[in-house]
C-alpha cells in the first residue's frame, strides 16, 4: 500500500512540475498557420482563463502560444478573412485525441493550417496532405 501511495505522490508532483498550474495534465503547443495569400485576422483565448492574443497574419506567417491542460480545458479561435467570419474550437477533447504522443512528460504539438477551403489539423508538421485532417469550413 505504501508503495502505490508513493507512487502516486510522485507522479502528482511530476506532473505539477511540467505543468503551467496544479489541475493541467500536460502542457500544448500550437501553431496555427495561414496557408492563404490573404491575411487573415485571429484571436485565441481559453473561456476564464488565459488570452493567447489576436493577429493579423499575412500568407505563410504563424501565429504559436502554449498552455497547460487539464480535463475540460477549451480553446477558442476566432477567425476573420474578408466578410468571413468563424469560431472553432483549436483545444477540447478531440484535439487532444488527435494530437496527443501519449507521453505527459513531453510537451504536446498540434499544428493547424487555415485555407480557402477550411480549417485543417495534424500532429506532424509535414506537408504532405495524408497528414492533415480538414477540421473545419468557413
């Protein structure tokens, strides 16, 4: 019995220590990336919690912000191109599902790129389109 209570002392406080605050399980980071050759304008924000800021993004920049997570955790993004306007959910379970590598103790990559056509995200920051997963339409 002692041996699981130790156990389990340690891996809180480990993951105390990767984490930004005591409830996060682990820590993202994302990139959100503008594959068009229009700007697009962006604002990411965590609902009562953290504003990862706003962006203008021109064709090929990157906007990037990291956060730790816990259950429940959801991040918005709030999209504008044009006339166009959307909001997606860019951190919530599903995401965490596809980008997850499955070690706590390493800090989680999901990469997101915005074209005419949608919204698509991948684990991989790699250019071939097996990787990618539309997300999302405007």
């Amino acid at each position: 019995m002692n041996l699981i209570i130790s156990a389990l002392f340690i891996l809180t406080t480990l993951s105390f220590n990767i984490a930004f605050e005591p409830n996060d399980f682990t820590q993202f980071r994302t990139w959100i990336h503008n594959a068009m050759e229009e700007n697009i304008s962006l604002h990411v924000y965590q609902e009562g919690r953290d504003d990862y800021g706003r962006a203008t993004l021109g064709f090929q920049e990157k906007f990037t912000w990291k956060c730790g997570v816990h259950f429940g955790t959801h991040v918005v993004g709030e999209f504008w191109w044009g006339e166009k306007y959307t909001h997606i959910s860019v951190y919530n379970g599903d995401v965490f599902k596809l980008c997850f590598d499955g070690n706590i103790f390493s800090t989680q990559h999901c990469y997101w790129k915005v074209q005419s056509d949608g919204f698509y995200i991948s684990r991989y920051n790699r250019t071939d389109p097996k990787y990618w997963n539309r997300w999302h339409t405007w």
